[in-house]
C-alpha cells in the first residue's frame, strides 16, 4: 500500500524544487523583485524623511526605519506573486495539464506551488534584512528568528492569494492589470507607507479591514522585538483561507476545462 504521506509529499516537494530552479534560472526576475522594493525604499524613504511627521514614529527614529517593513512586505508580495505567474505560464505550455492528469492529489499541488513560492519570498526576504542596519535597525538572534517565521507567514498568505488569482487566468497581461488595480493599492493601504492614525476615517477603515495590514504590523512589531498576538492570529488565518480557497479551486477544475 502507498503511504498517504508519500502520496503528496513527493510531488509537493518536486514541484516546490521546480519553482525554486525556474525562478533562479531568470536573473532578470530575480533581480527585478528584490531591486525594486530597495529603490522604492531607498527614493521614498530619503525623500520623506524630513518632511514626514507621525505621532506613531518615535523620537530619533526616521521614516526609513518606519518604510523598512513596508518594503519588506513589498519584497514579499513581489516575489510571491509574480511566483504564481508560473500557473499561467504551465497551463500554457501543457505542463499543468499532465499534472492535474497524473495520479497526483490536489493537495500536493497546490502545497508545493504555494510553499516554493513562499520560500523565493523568504529567500529575497533574508537578503533584504541584512540592510536593516542601514535603516538604524538592530536585529537580534530572536528577532531574525521570528522575521524569518513571520515572512513566511506572510509569503505563504501572499502565494497563496496569488495562486486563487492565476489559477482561472490564461494570460499573464490579464494578472499584471489585476496586480496593478488590485494588489497595489492593497500594498499602498497596509500601513506600509503611512499609519493608520494620519488618514482619513474612511481610509483608515478600508486599512483595518485590509489583511496585509496586519502582516506590515507583524514585521514591523518582530523588527522591534514586540509582541503582535493580533496580528500574528490574523496573518495565520489569511494563510490558512487563502491555501483552502486554492484548495477549493483545484479540485473543481479538471485537465479538460484548462484547455
């Protein structure tokens, strides 16, 4: 008898590592998604450190240390987004289709999808956290401890959300519009850019409600040796609904509806 281990964990695992080899073969990609977090740091953060005040930023800490978590969490949606433009890219080329053909469970297909795109994101994360000193942040053991579970966290959320979004798409000019309508402004409303407490009462609301709000909070409350009990809860649950609804969404598709 097979062991239903086994059943999903080797092609969860063979998929996971043919994410990991197809993304480091594309140096353009690669350079892509880590470079432009760093610029949009270095450009915004110079550029409004003297002219941002915030009751939420403490005295003898600059805007570039409040925008770090910010454009880590940009880092993080970058990489594990544009991951899951793999989907589109397999359905095309008939990959996905021998996939969802092969005695393969849904379950280890969606898992190694959502697990390597997570795991680019973590990689980009641990690159850009080594810049943290540049931003007057001092990390210690159980601090980089705890980024390297929460981006996780978070990239495995983000992969995830990713994936629903590729999934029922056979184009890729299709997702880069519904990156930029949709995922932009879900960045740009995280408190990433600016906190919660200086925007309107409207916005601020939209900002409560919005998910990667609470994933900027959790980066930013790891970086400062905090606890966020609150938003590591709401992180974990938007990574669990957003792996079910991926879930959901392979197994009511077959080989034949892809075509």
């Amino acid at each position: 008898m097979n062991n239903p281990t086994q059943s999903w964990f080797l092609p969860a695992a063979t998929l996971w590592w043919r994410e990991m080899v197809r993304f480091f073969r594309q140096r353009d990609r690669v350079m892509g998604a880590f470079l432009t977090p760093v610029v949009f740091w270095l450009l915004l953060g110079l550029g409004l450190g003297k002219s941002f005040k915030s009751a939420t930023i403490q005295d003898g800490h600059g805007y570039l240390e409040y925008f770090y978590a910010g454009s880590m969490a940009m880092i993080l949606l970058f990489t594990a987004i544009f991951s899951t433009v793999s989907v589109i890219e397999d359905r095309r080329e008939g990959f996905l289709q021998g996939v969802l053909v092969a005695p393969v469970g849904r379950f280890g297909l969606v898992l190694g999808k959502v697990a390597g795109g997570a795991t680019l994101a973590l990689v980009q994360g641990w690159v850009f956290l080594a810049l943290a000193p540049f931003a007057v942040i001092h990390l210690s053991v159980a601090a980089v401890i705890a980024m390297t579970a929460s981006m996780f966290l978070l990239s495995f959320a983000l992969t995830g959300l990713g994936f629903v979004i590729a999934w029922p798409m056979n184009s890729t000019a299709g997702f880069h519009a519904i990156l930029t309508l949709f995922l932009m402004p879900m960045w740009l409303l995280s408190g990433a850019v600016f906190p919660i407490e200086g925007a309107a009462r409207w916005l601020g609301w939209v900002m409560r409600v919005n998910p990667l709000t609470y994933g900027v909070t959790l980066l930013r409350a790891c970086l400062g040796g905090e606890p966020a009990p609150v938003a590591w809860l709401v992180t974990a649950g938007f990574a669990v609904v957003m792996f079910i609804l991926s879930l959901w969404l392979s197994r009511r598709t077959t080989a034949g509806d892809l075509l």
